[in-house]
C-alpha cells in the first residue's frame, strides 16, 4: 500500500501539468502560479500529423500481443495439468517461466544478437537454406512480430502459473465421473477443466484489456528505429519523446493523461461486459 501511495498517487499531482503551460526550468512553484490552459494540450495532440499513426501503432501490438500470448498461457496450462510425471512437469514450468524474470534490457539484446544481420543465428539458418539476410528490426513488414514473438516467450509461463494454481481448486470427483462416462482427456479439459477456470480467466482478460494501451514501451524503445516508427512509433515513445527529449513537458503530460484515461475506459468498459453476461468481474 505504501508503494503505491508514493509512486502512483501522489504523483497523480502532476497532471496538473496537463492544463499549464509549464517549462522544466521554471521549478514545481509554477505548477500553482502558471495560468489554465485548458484542453489546448489535448486538442493539439488530437490534431497532431502523429495521432492516428501512433494510436493504431499502440493498439495492433498490444492486441496482437493478447490475441497470441492470452491462449497460449490457457493452452500451456492446460497440457501440463495433464503431465503426470511431477519431475518433468516441474522442469518445463521452471523453463516456461524463466524468461519473465529476464530483464526487458537483456530480451532486447538477445534479440538484436539472434535477429542481427551479421552473424545473427536466424539469418545464419536463412543463408544456410540459400535465402538472403533479413533485417528484421529495420523492416516494418517484421518488427510487430518480433515484438509479439518475444512478448510471447517472456509471458507464456508466468501466466500458466495463475491458470494451473486455478486448477487445483477443480474437484477431482468431476474427472472421476468424466472417465466413468468415457470422456478423454479432450472432453476432461473442455467440459471440465476450462469451466472450471473461468472466473479467473474472465478477470485475466479484463485486467489484459485495461492495459491494451501499454504496449511495451521499454521494449520497443529499446529496438525501434526511424525505419520503422511507421509500425513501432506507440503513445509511450511518443510522450518519452516529446517529454524528455523535446522538453514539451504539458504536452507529454496531456498525452499520458488521455492514454490513462482511455484505458480507464477499457477496463470499466469490459468489467460492465463480464456482468452482463452473468460472468465474475474484478468487482
């Protein structure tokens, strides 16, 4: 609770910032002496050439990112649950979850060093076969997949975990009845284990919607380049931008504002959704 009041309430004073005009030089006295503003931040972000390229760039990688990593975590979940040598079980779960604990800067470079066009291990396998180098960071026909691939290897395991502790709480008695009635180990897992798991995935699935605009901003900071902000260029490197690099600090602050509230949205949004179709909601 302490971490939260300090890092993510208190500094919800900040978005004052939003409706000032507010150079970094003029110190935290002018966020109360400067005048209102108003929407103008907002309206000129709404207006901007960037707007739409940056929005539609936010929203396909963090949906393709939940369209592939969401069911695969379910699918994993669900096929260890059907391991039943606890020695192998372990190992591919500790294998499977390992990579959420890497830190986005070491994904980053690994990436750079198996993707690289010199002496990178795919382009290597890729001239091995007789095709030519890709560049595969430096393509906008290849980036979003190398953000999504990645995400989906960092994401896999950790989220099994949450489905396979679900699992625990199914009674055992249900797949003793299943059997008794020949289902296999299909129908166990659809008519049973999935059913069974519901209630968490429905909160997993709203929680992953509220967050469809963070798309991943260390990562793609780390691996973007001006030859591809055309897929690559999201609202948080966007705001790193215009805030730290171009000091538009009222402006960064606007636009970080109007993401934030947007996915207040979204997640209010698919809550209402879950409820109404008698599903469990965060609340």
């Amino acid at each position: 609770m302490l971490y939260f009041v300090v890092f993510d309430y208190i500094p919800m004073f900040g978005v004052l910032i939003a409706f000032k005009d507010i150079s970094p030089f003029e110190g935290v006295g002018a966020i109360f002496t400067n005048e209102w503003v108003g929407f103008k931040h907002f309206v000129r972000f709404w207006n901007s050439y960037y707007f739409w390229n940056v929005m539609r760039n936010t929203l396909l990688i963090s949906f393709y990112k939940l369209f592939f990593s969401f069911p695969a975590s379910v699918l994993l979940a669900l096929l260890l649950n059907e391991v039943r040598r606890v020695a192998f079980k372990r190992i591919v779960q500790t294998i499977s979850y390992l990579p959420h604990f890497i830190s986005t800067v070491v994904v980053a470079g690994l990436a750079m060093m198996v993707l690289s066009t010199d002496g990178g291990l795919i382009n290597a396998i890729i001239v091995r076969f007789g095709g030519e180098p890709i560049h595969f960071l430096g393509d906008p026909a290849y980036f979003r997949g190398v953000l999504v691939i990645s995400h989906v290897w960092q994401s896999i395991g950790w989220g099994s975990i949450l489905y396979l502790a679900a699992m625990t709480g199914i009674d055992p008695g249900l797949y003793e009845a299943a059997r008794m009635d020949g289902a296999g180990r299909v129908r166990q897992a659809w008519h049973i284990t999935l059913p069974g798991i519901t209630p968490v995935l429905v909160i997993m699935l709203i929680l992953s919607i509220g967050g469809l605009l963070n798309a991943g901003f260390e990562k793609v900071l780390l691996l973007y380049s001006p030859a591809v902000y055309e897929v690559a260029d999201i609202i948080d490197t966007y705001v790193y931008r215009e805030g730290l690099t171009q000091l538009n600090y009222s402006f960064a602050t606007a636009v970080g504002l109007f993401k934030n509230v947007l996915a207040m949205l979204l997640i209010l949004g698919a809550n209402y959704i879950a409820k109404k179709m008698n599903q469990t909601g965060i609340w």
